[in-house]
C-alpha cells in the first residue's frame, strides 16, 4: 500500500513539474511587453535557432530599432527553433534574457540591425550556439533596457 502511494505522488509530482515548463514560443512576459504588432501582409521571418544542447533556455525579444518598442518575444528552450513571422517593415534589433546555471541573469542587446524592406519576402536566422569569443556583437543591458 505504501508503494503504491510513493508511486502515485511521483506521478503527481512529475504532473506539477512539467507544467512549471515553459515551451517554445510561450510569450511568457506578455504582461511586461506591448500588444504584438504583426503585418500579415508580409511574408517576413526571424528564425532564432538555439541549437544548444549545453546552453540555455533563452527569451529572444524583436525591439523596433527607431521607436525603441518591442513587438514580439518568446521563449525559446535549448536545442529549439522558434520562428517571428510577419515581422512589419522597419529596422529591428534583438535582445536576449536568459539565466545561468548559478540563477544569475542576462541580459544582452544585438548591436547589429535587421531590416525589412516593403513587399519583402523571407528573413533571416539567427544561430545562438555557445563560442569562446562568441559569434555575435552584443552590449551587456540591464533588466529595465531589456524590458522598455
């Protein structure tokens, strides 16, 4: 009888936990960030690729380079791909939240932009994989930046 009680709050504790995970594309800060904006008349895209098995779950916000909103976030588990989908013409910057093994986190900002052009089809692709000297340049922001 006892084992059949241990066995059914392991059941119901596995239950629990797998609900405390987020999943890809998950807007999990929709109460921090803006309405999304979206242009369904463009056939745009920005393709986050987070490829790594050993790196970290990962929120990727798209912040509008000249009016400084963002308009659209999710967030991205390791090893997932997640893509935006009509993305508005404008140029366009990403930010990165995510938190390290010791609870610590960060947050970072591309300084390189993306643009969309009017009538443009396609986008880009981002790969996040773990480098020594890191494969993007990005500025270190902190967790008011990463938010505005």
């Amino acid at each position: 009888m006892k084992l059949k009680i241990l066995i059914l709050l392991c059941l119901v504790f596995t239950g629990f936990n797998s609900f405390a995970q987020y999943y890809t594309g998950q807007r999990i800060y929709s109460s921090k960030f803006p309405s999304e904006i979206k242009d369904l008349d463009q056939d745009t895209y920005l393709k986050i690729n987070n490829s790594c098995y050993d790196c970290y779950n990962i929120v990727v916000a798209i912040e509008d380079f000249y009016r400084n909103r963002v308009i659209q976030h999710a967030f991205i588990n390791k090893g997932s791909i997640y893509s935006f989908k009509n993305l508005p013409v404008g140029t366009y910057v990403c930010k990165y939240l995510w938190t390290d093994k010791s609870g610590k986190k960060h947050y970072q900002k591309d300084n390189s932009k993306i643009q969309y052009k009017v009538d443009e089809i396609g986008g880009y692709e981002i790969t996040l994989k773990k480098t020594e000297f890191g494969n993007l340049t990005q500025s270190s922001i902190d967790e008011d930046d990463f938010f505005e």
